[in-house]
C-alpha cells in the first residue's frame, strides 16, 4: 500500500510538471491598459466648483403637512422627502438606505450646519428606506439653502449633497413647518 502511495504522488508530480513545462512562455511585453469609455456627468457644477446629483426640489401641501421632496434623476436613484406633519415636528426620510439595526441617529444640513435626528433603525416600511424625526429646528431655512447643498448622513451611508432647496421654496416649506 505504502508503494502504491509513493508510485501515485510520484506519477501526480511528474503530471504537474509537465504541464508546467508545456505551458505558453509568458510575454515580456508590458500588459495593454484597458479602456473603458466613461460617459461624462450631466450634473451642473455650483458656484463652488461642487457638482449635484440632477433633480428638482418640489413641494406638496396638504391638511396632513407639508413635505418637501428631491428627487435623484442621475447616478444611484433616490428619494430625499422632508415633512412636516401639522402636528408638529420634522421627519426626513431616505428611500435608497438601508436599514442598520444597531443606528438610530440621522444627521440632516448642509455643510457644517446640522441637526440630529432619530432614525428607525428597523427601517421604514411605508416609505421605503429609512425615517428619522425630531423637531423642526430653528435654523431649517440655513439647512435647507446652504451653498454646500442638502446632505444626509445615516451609519456609513450618505445621501448627497443635493442642490440647495431655492430661497422661496424653502421660505413656504418652513413657513408651512413653522404655523
């Protein structure tokens, strides 16, 4: 048995270098970068030389609230939705995160300008993606036309930023947050 063992590793060996022999030479020529050709961005640069994702801010008003709604028409499609129920509060919602278990804290603004909000880290199954809330801040105007655009900020993931919401716009949505 013990020579059969031997005579079987010897014969798988010898296979082994043979076909190390018999393999192509490799080439001494430098490998041929590939290339791909990349589509160009469409988003519209900012005055700061920043470029945003495509899409329009919208507003809908009605007896429950008023929300306000970016959607993402360029590269990962999202939703970014901010409402103000007419109870009282903010909730601002992400339809492309995903829900960590551990995470229960959104950060919402535009540039060094945020606020803290608290997420459902079980997701948000009538949305889609994950809510967080909390109550309207102060400063929700500057949040909402910073130059540096609207950003979120959920574990690891980010949304944004997104263009500012235009001056009269976000004037209304807050307006309309605030009565």
């Amino acid at each position: 048995m013990r020579r059969s063992m031997r005579g079987a590793v010897a014969l798988v060996a010898m296979a082994a270098f043979h076909l190390t022999a018999c393999s192509p030479e490799p080439d001494n020529e430098p490998p041929v970068a590939m290339q791909e050709e990349v589509p160009a961005r469409t988003m519209p640069p900012t005055d700061a030389g920043r470029t945003f994702p495509s899409g329009a801010w919208e507003m809908v008003s009605s007896g429950e609230g008023d929300g306000l709604f970016f959607d993402i028409s360029e590269g990962d499609p999202g939703r970014l939705h901010l409402f103000c129920p007419s109870g009282g509060g903010l909730l601002v919602n992400a339809s492309a995160l995903r829900p960590i278990g551990s995470e229960e804290r959104m950060t919402f603004g535009s540039g060094a300008e945020v606020v803290v909000l608290v997420a459902d880290p079980a997701g948000d199954e009538l949305r889609g993606g994950v809510s967080a809330q909390g109550p309207v801040p102060g400063n929700l105007a500057e949040l909402l036309t910073g130059a540096e655009g609207v950003g979120l900020n959920y574990g690891a993931q980010d949304i944004g930023p997104v263009p500012p919401v235009p001056q009269e716009l976000a004037e209304r949505f807050v307006m309309g947050c605030t009565d």
